[in-house]
C-alpha cells in the first residue's frame, strides 16, 4: 500500500526547491538585464526582457517541472483546494507565456481563457438566490426566534462597522507612511480625462437596501436585497399556523441540501475557472502598467497583511477559534475568491465551510451574505488608500482633519452598495468629486485593479468568515450544533 502521506511530503518538497531556484534565477537575471525600469523600457517587444546568459527556455522548464511537481502533489492529496492551488498556478504560467506573444495574438488568446472563468462565475451566480433564501427560511421560521434574529442582527452590524472602520483607518496610515501617489506621472491629455459615475444621496443608498421586485433582485444579483426578502419571508412564515408552514419548510430544507450539492458539482469546475481567470490576469497585464504603480500595490498588500495579523487574528484569539480548523475551513474559499476577484464565487463554498466549522447553518445563513454588504474589510481598506493616492498623485496636500472627513464619508458611503456593478469604483469616483480632487488618478488605478481586487476580494471572504464563526461564539451556538451530512462531504474532498 502507498503511504500518501509520504509521497505528499516529497512531492511538495520537491515543488518547493523547484520554485526557490526558479525565483533566483528570474530575480538575477532580471537585475542583470540593467533592473525593473530597464525591462519597463523594453516592454514594447514581445515577450519578458532578461540577460542574455539566461535561456528562456531553460527558464520555462525549471517553471514547469515546478507546477507538474505540484500538480503531482495535489494528486496524491486528493484535496480540491490543492487542485484550485494547481489550476492558479498553471493559469500564471500559461498567462506569462502568452506575454512571448505579440500584443493582438496575447489578447485574443487571453479573452479566450477568461471564457473558462466565466462559465465557473455563471454556474457559481445560480447558486447564490436559492442557497440564501433555502437557508435563511429554515434557519429563522424553523429554528430561531424572532427575538434571536433581532439580537443577532444588532450584534453583527455592530461587529461589522467597528472591523471596517479599523480597516479605514489602516488604510490611511500605510497611504501616509508610503506615499506611493508621490511622483506619478499624469497620463497624456490627462485633464481631459473624465470617468462617471453616478451620484448616491444617502436616500438611495437606504432605497437600495429594500427590493421592489424579488426577481428582478435574484437576476441582478443583489444579494443584500435578497436577505431582506428572504428574512421577511420567514418572519411570516414563522406566525402562520403550523399545518400551513410545515410544507413550506420541508420545501425549503429539500431546496438548500440540493443547493448544497449543486454547489459541490460545480466546485468541481473550480481548477479550470480559477486557470482561466489567473491566464487572462497575467496574460493581459504588462510591466508598463505596473511601472509606476508598484509601490501602490505593495502598500495595500502590506496594510492588509498588517490588517490581517494585527486585526484579525487577534478577534479570532479573543473568540477563542481553533485556529487551525478554521484556516482549513476558509483555505478554499479564501483562494477561489483571490483568483478570481469575485466574493459571490466564493459564497457558496464558504457557507458548506462555515457550518462544517460548527457555526449553525441559520447564523450562516444570516451574517454571510450581510457581510457581503457591509463587512467588506478589504474593500474599505483600499477606499481610505486609494482617495488618499489620487490626493498625492495631483501633488494636492489634504490636512489630516480633512483626510479623517474622508475616511467618516466612507464610512457612510461604503455600506449596502455590494450589489452595484464596480461598486468600490463608484464609491471611489464619488468621494474624488465630493472633495474637489481630480479623476485621472482613477484612471491610472483602473490598469492594476485586478491585481488589487484579488487582495481585497480575498480579505473580505476572510473577515466575513471571520465574522460568522465570532457570532456564533457570541451567541454561544458555536460547534452546538451538528453540521449537515451535505457540508461534511463538501470540506472534505
């Protein structure tokens, strides 16, 4: 009989040296070929510049004996994350070969890949409506008192702006220790340059809080919309007589242990979607779209670490969480969120994880998907940073009285907006003109957004995991109840 767990050590290893060696390497040869601003100068030809001594195919094989060591490691693991690790990593490698390419010839093959992606987004998307409403019907009419559900709203909002509004404020401190908007250079005809957005009162930030029509709420996605339904709807079902809700609660547990193992089919797809989503980032991003942005991108990675370890860990310390079960638990969802920028593609996955964990599937139900729309750590982060960069870029001096007016304004204007299409976008765009500072570093930020996104979608499936296991502890439900057969055999494939 082979020892797996054996060969799983030798292969990772293996992976291991392959990759050390591979990373020297690209980092000598990089430096040899004159640094980061003389391969920046060169971006216009096909292809990553090195020295010469370098043969990029000699190169390309020490990447790929890397991956296949890996892959090799996932297959013996037999763990879907490890496989989702894979897919991330082939899909890197295939988008930083495409860059060999001329520029029409990478495009057309990357748009190609990101096919990949979406399918998984789209299966992932018809998941999300029934999944919440199933869940969240049982758990409240089936379950819960109304006064617990009341309770446990107030608890978790309160949890959810104290997190966030740390979030802002470490933000703002690495934008001012960096200053990474000193020295950008504006982009041609940049004071022509206008990017829209439409203006939010806070009546309608309230307004789109509510749906006006359930369908049209699933079909746009509007997960936030879909709570307040959903709630509602087990509120009444809750004061009905028993002989009347009794069917409907049977449909509705029948309808989520179906979604469960919708959701079980559909991850997995999630390798494949996570390689195409990875090839199109890579493939379609160039070193001349990072050269002045860089130093952007390592401060809001850096204050999310710093968020991470100086924020989060301490909260999951306090709620006494078994730390090792629970980053096992979010491993997966945490890394399909990463690699494809998307929290909605990671939902599902997260709320298996979470019961699996020993939260009840009703807090689940409830602070999930709320947290979606108002606990988006990440995303609040890189709200106080980015105003703060477009300040700097226009060479605009805030004082720090006017710089904590904006970080209150976003604490405001960040809430309840998570179903809007590019939504941090429109926050961004609207906090710029409510302060008199220009647009065109927007612009600029747009180039390397994906490659943010992925930080912050991450961050936020995190801290919204976070957020659930923490409600449970509060609530005194954690590990109390046993999880559903459907979410054990999810976490463990």
């Amino acid at each position: 009989m082979i020892d797996r767990s054996k060969w799983q050590f030798r292969f990772l290893l293996l992976f291991f040296a392959l990759a050390t060696i591979a990373a020297i390497l690209w980092v000598i040869a990089l430096y040899t070929a004159g640094g980061l601003s003389a391969v920046a100068a060169q971006a216009s030809r096909p292809g990553p510049q090195f020295a010469s001594w370098l043969r990029p195919a000699w190169f390309m094989a020490l990447r790929i004996a890397a991956i296949l060591a890996f892959c090799a490691y996932a297959f013996v693991r037999r763990s879907l994350t490890a496989w989702i690790l894979a897919g991330m990593m082939i899909g890197m490698e295939v988008g930083y070969d495409l860059q060999f390419l001329d520029q029409a010839t990478r495009l057309r093959y990357a748009a190609n890949l990101q096919v990949l992606s979406a399918i998984f987004l789209s299966l992932v998307k018809t998941i999300v409506a029934p999944l919440i409403f199933a869940t969240l019907v049982v758990g409240i009419a089936g379950h819960s008192s109304l006064k617990q559900v009341g309770r446990m709203g107030i608890k978790a909002l309160l949890y959810f702006e104290i997190v966030t509004t740390v979030a802002l404020f470490i933000g703002l401190g690495a934008i001012n220790l960096s200053h990474a908007g000193v020295g950008v250079t504006p982009p041609p005809n940049a004071a022509a340059a206008t990017v829209s957005a439409p203006h939010q009162k806070w009546t309608d930030v309230i307004l789109h809080i509510f749906p006006e029509n359930i369908a049209k709420s699933v079909a746009e996605g509007q997960m936030l919309q879909i709570v307040v339904f959903s709630v509602i709807f087990a509120i009444a079902l809750a004061m009905i007589d028993e002989e009347k809700r009794r069917p409907m609660l049977a449909f509705c547990e029948s309808l989520s242990e179906v979604m469960f193992k919708f959701t079980n089919i559909v991850m997995w797809f999630a390798p494949i979607g996570v390689l195409g989503a990875m090839a199109y980032t890579i493939g379609t991003m160039g070193l001349e779209v990072l050269k002045n942005l860089l130093s952007l991108l390592a401060t809001l990675y850096v204050a999310l670490a710093v968020f991470l370890f100086g924020v989060l860990l301490p909260v999951a310390l306090l709620a006494r969480l078994p730390l090792k079960r629970f980053i096992r638990a979010v491993a997966e969802p945490v890394s399909i969120a990463f690699a494809t920028a998307s929290s909605e593609s990671a939902l599902p996955r997260a709320m298996e994880s979470m019961e699996a964990f020993g939260v009840p599937r009703q807090i689940v139900a409830f602070v999930l998907p709320t947290g979606y729309s108002f606990n988006l750590d990440g995303s609040t982060l890189y709200l106080s940073l980015a105003s703060i960069f477009v300040a700097q870029a226009a060479n605009i001096h805030l004082s720090f009285g006017q710089q904590l007016v904006i970080v209150l304004t976003l604490m405001l204007t960040s809430k309840g907006v998570a179903g809007v299409p590019r939504a941090m976008l429109v926050i961004l765009l609207g906090t710029v003109a409510s302060f008199q500072l220009p647009a065109w570093p927007v612009l600029i930020l747009l180039g390397i957004d994906q490659l943010m996104d992925m930080a912050r979608t991450a961050t936020n499936v995190l801290g919204n995991c976070l957020a659930t296991a923490v409600i449970a502890r509060w609530e005194g439900q954690l590990g109390k109840e046993t999880p559903s057969p459907t979410a054990l055999d999810a976490v463990a494939q």
